[in-house]
C-alpha cells in the first residue's frame, strides 16, 4: 500500500492535536497534584521535530532520548523521572551484615515519677 504525503500530513495532523489534548490534560493534572510549577514537557525528539512546538500552554517543550515517541513527560523539581535506575542501584548495593547485641535478661525499669509499677 502506497501512503500519499497528503495522507502523512492527515496523519500528522491527527498525532499532533491527540498529542496536544493529552499534554493538556497531563498539565493539568500536574498542576493539580504537585505543588512545583512544571519547567519542562520532554518529548521524544522525533515527535518534537514533527511538530515542532516550542512551548505548549506557557511551558517550555524538550527533546529527550528517554521519552518513548507517542509519549511526553512532565518535569519539575518534584518530579520521579529516572528513579528506577536510583532505585534499581540501591537494591542491588551489597549489604553487610551488621552485629546487633541483644541484652540476656530483661532491662532494668527506670525509677522516679515517670516509672510504672511492675507486679510478679
């Protein structure tokens, strides 16, 4: 099947708008769940170079390899983008065994006003 290029602008055309309504409705749910102010839209470069958007609602848009195409991800000071990989590291450091002394027998009770009456 041939794809005429007024078929790839009617593509386009389409991606771009969805693109657009979904950032909207991502910066406003940002905006309603985070108390930082976004910085930053990323989006995949191939899509920013298609659509070729500077800014978007007042916000500065990105190109960023990490951003898969089709997608967009906000930034801001709050923001958890590429803690996986913080995550993933911590959970894979090597941990040493730490000694722990436990006392034999029970602890003795403090005694003044603030001690409590202990029946055998």
């Amino acid at each position: 099947m041939l794809i005429s290029e007024q078929n790839c602008d009617t593509w386009s055309v389409g991606l771009e708008e969805e693109m657009r309504a979904f950032v909207k409705v991502g910066l406003a749910h940002h905006d309603s769940t985070c108390p930082m102010p976004a910085q930053a839209i990323l989006l995949n470069p191939g899509n920013l170079e298609l659509f070729g958007w500077d800014e978007l609602f007042g916000v500065p848009v990105k190109p960023d390899d990490r951003v898969a195409p089709k997608r967009f991800r906000i930034l801001c000071e709050g923001s958890a983008f590429g803690i996986e990989d913080a995550v993933e590291a911590f959970a894979e450091a090597p941990v040493e065994p730490q000694r722990v002394e436990v006392p034999a027998g029970p602890a003795e009770l403090p005694l003044g006003p603030t001690a409590t009456a202990v029946s055998r």
